[in-house]
C-alpha cells in the first residue's frame, strides 16, 4: 500500500480533519509501536512499510539500541502509557489517540502480510491488543506480550 493511501485511510478511519493530522497520528503510533516490539520484529514490520512510515519504527529501534536495550525484548508498558506516548507525539489527548492508533493498526493489518500482523499482535499485552481489528483482537496468539508497568 502507497504512503498517500495508507495517510488517507487513516484519516479517514480516524476521522481526522485534515492529512497532516493523520501523518502525525501515524508517526506517532508506529514510533510507539516500534518501542514495544522487539528490534528485529520491528525491523521486519519497517521493511514492509514505505521509506515515510519505516523512519519512526527504525527510530525507535536506534533509540533502544543507543540507550543500550537488549533487541530482543520490546519495552514492558501497557495501554496507559502507549495512549500517552502516542497522545504526546501527536499533540492529542489519550482518547484520541487511542482511536487514531486502532486507525492507524487496522490500516497496518490490511497493508502487511499477515504473518507479520499475527507476530505483533502476538508482543503485544492483551490491552493494546484490543486495538486490533476485531478479527485480530479476540484471536487467542498465546503470546508473550505482558503488560508490564504502565
């Protein structure tokens, strides 16, 4: 899927006044996403993405990395503090960030192969999860995905 169609379905989904709104909610999401996925699955999900929406997942796995993270663990954090990176980056309040990133997760899950989608959702803690689409979401992943703090 182009950059512009994703920016636009997002947009629409999320219901936002205007693309720059979108592109800022997508960013935000996917650099959030990024911080709590593993390095190299994070790196798969950038390699599937458009150079544009790739930059804020590779950013957040420089900034693991730099910050001496392990790669093969994400950061440990809930549906709290997911809203709130996602709302801070955005410029929005932590409702409307949470619906900008089930937007911006449903249009990543029609966008990926779905393989891919299956192993994010399976990092990722029962709460955040939720934000999946519906198919997704109530999928028992049996994953690893704890809440952690948060």
């Amino acid at each position: 899927m182009r950059h512009d169609e994703m920016i636009g379905k997002v947009q629409a989904l999320a219901q936002l006044p205007d693309r720059g709104s979108a592109e800022r909610a997508t960013h935000a999401v996917l650099r959030t996403l990024g911080e709590r996925l593993p390095a190299g699955l994070a790196g798969h999900l950038a390699a599937q993405l458009t150079p544009e929406l790739a930059a804020p997942v590779r950013a957040a796995t420089a900034s693991a990395a730099a910050d001496g993270r392990p790669s093969g663990i994400g950061e440990r954090f809930g549906l709290p503090v997911f809203a709130g990176r996602i709302a801070g980056r955005a410029g929005t309040d932590e409702d409307a960030a949470l619906r900008e990133a089930a937007a911006v997760l449903e249009v990543l899950d029609a966008a990926l192969a779905p393989e891919l989608m299956t192993k994010v959702g399976e990092e990722l803690p029962s709460d955040i999860r939720e934000l999946l689409p519906s198919g997704r979401s109530t999928e028992d992943t049996g994953g690893t995905g704890d809440n952690g703090p948060g």
